[in-house]
C-alpha cells in the first residue's frame, strides 16, 4: 500500500471504508473508528488535482498537538496515534498510516459545524458590509475588513455533503440540536477558541477564526460532549501572521487561502474540470501547512511521523 498524492491507496485487508471526505477516508475498526488525513487539497468545494505533500501528517499532528493541550477543556475522542495500538489489520500498513492517521472513539455528531470568529472576514465580512450583523449578531459600525472583534462570537452552520455550509443564527442552531446542547456547544467552542488562540498568539500567529465539530457519547446513563474531527489546523482555521497584520483588507495566511488566491488569479469558473497546482504553488503551500504546525506544536512534519 503505497501514497499517491492527491489520493491515499484505502485497500485494507479486512477493514471496509465507512466513508471518504474530500481530505480524510474513515474505516470501521470495530468498536472504533481509524481516521487517515490523506494529502488530498479542496477548494471552492472541489478536490483539487494536485496533493499537497504532507498535509495529511501536518493536519493530524498539529490535531493531535490541540486534542492534547485542550483535553481539560473538553474530552475528546481521541483513542491513539500509535499504529501498534491500531486493530491486526492495519499494523501491516503502519508506515503509511504513521503520523497520519488516528484511532478514535465512535460517537454521534453533532450536525452542525460551530464556528468560532474572533476577526471579521471570509462570509462574517460580506454580510456585515450588507447588514452590519454576522449569523444575526449586531455588531459595531465602522468595522473594516479584518478588523478583530470585540470579543469572539459564536457563530454556528449547517453541515453540507455537499456544496457550502450555511450560516445560520444560534436560535436556529437551537431549534435543530436543541437549546440546551448547542448552550454547551457554545460555551465549550468559545473556550477551546480562547485557548488556542491564545497559544497562537505567543507563537506568532493569530488565529482569525476557526470551526469546530462535536460527538454525543453514552457514559454512565449520561450523554457527554467530545470534540471530534480536526481542531485549529489550517484546512479549518484562517491563521495569519501577527507581525504582517494590517487590518482594512486581506491577510496573508498560513492556511489555503494561498490556493484559493491561485484559483482565482488564474480565473478558474468553479466548475469541472478541475484545475491540478503547480509545482510552485504546490510547494509554497506544503510550506504554509508545515511552518504552522512547526511554529504552534514546536516540531517539524519529518520528526513525528
């Protein structure tokens, strides 16, 4: 079993796919599931033709990195990162799967992605600039593009298979998981936001906004709240350079806007065919990826995995 960017081999002995993500293919391990972030690269809610050479590592290590620093926020579902500790079937592929790859606990989630914004941009800015609200959230006038907020909101959307997700208000987010859960989402999404922003900050980099997904458990006759997927990695946070901010328009960035900036220089419609990167924007962006997980976990992709 071998690695082909963009796409990762998933022929498992044995182990049947659950599902494949435009970045991550999941696989029934029994009582539990293997997540593996493959170096597939999205945009524009397409897969793109090109990988970008590990991603997949970057965005499971530097996952891995806030699971840990965040666990006596929120219990997360997390099992091991150890091939040795993964099911018979996989041990055989522990090269490929090492530092890629995730071993977590089965849970319910949550059907709703919860945004956390601490800067005003991406869809928070255009429908601030029509409304002067973000989700239906009034907020102060005169703010410019990229300006930070006075304090981070909560922001919640819909989970699309395919296509956007949706902005939606936290009574609406309410009314789909009920009012008491998505209080707790709430509570715990603006938490582990403040802590790792806060991280960030130390290390160079803001962290303009970032989503989070959650899983229901049984424990004990009681349902408890995981965090789940992928936390404050570049595919689903906006990470800027602290030392280059300049609020009043776009940012330079750690993350993939890089590769949406491309797409749009090159005048890409948006539709099939899909556009494959080339070798220099392919290797600026493994650079993006790797010097945030270098600068916010202490270590470069090569030494984990």
């Amino acid at each position: 079993m071998t690695l082909h960017p963009p796409l990762l081999a998933t022929a498992f002995p044995g182990l049947p796919p659950t599902r494949s993500g435009k970045v991550r293919d999941i696989f029934d391990a029994g009582d539990d599931l293997l997540i593996v972030a493959t170096d597939r690269i999205s945009a524009f809610d397409y897969v793109l033709g090109s990988g970008i050479p590990d991603k997949g590592k970057v965005l499971t290590q530097l996952s891995a990195f806030w699971f840990d620093q965040t666990r006596d926020v929120v219990s997360n579902h997390v099992r091991s990162l150890d091939p040795a500790d993964f099911p018979a079937a996989l041990r055989a592929h522990a090269d490929v799967l090492r530092g890629r790859s995730m071993l977590v606990r089965r849970t319910m989630p949550v059907p709703i992605e919860c945004v956390v914004r601490g800067y005003l941009v991406g869809s928070g800015w255009a429908e601030y600039r029509k409304t002067g609200t973000v989700c239906g959230l009034a907020l102060p006038a005169g703010l410019r593009e990229a300006d930070r907020l006075p304090e981070p909101i909560f922001t919640p959307s819909t989970k699309a298979e395919s296509g956007h997700d949706v902005n939606i208000s936290e009574e609406e987010a309410g009314r789909l998981v009920g009012g008491e859960l998505i209080a707790t989402l709430k509570r715990l999404s603006l938490a582990v936001y403040a802590r790792g922003a806060a991280h960030a900050e130390t290390r160079g980099i803001i962290v303009a906004d970032t989503k989070f997904e959650f899983g229901l458990v049984e424990e004990g006759g009681r349902q408890q709240v995981l965090l789940i997927d992928e936390v404050l990695t570049p595919d689903s946070s906006r990470f800027w350079p602290a030392a280059q901010y300049t609020p009043g328009g776009s940012q330079p960035s750690f993350d993939k806007q890089y590769v949406r900036d491309y797409l749009e220089q090159i005048k890409w419609n948006k539709q099939p065919p899909v556009p494959s990167l080339p070798d220099d924007v392919i290797a600026r962006t493994r650079e993006k990826y790797v010097e945030a997980l270098r600068r916010l976990a202490g270590h470069g992709v090569d030494e984990r995995g």
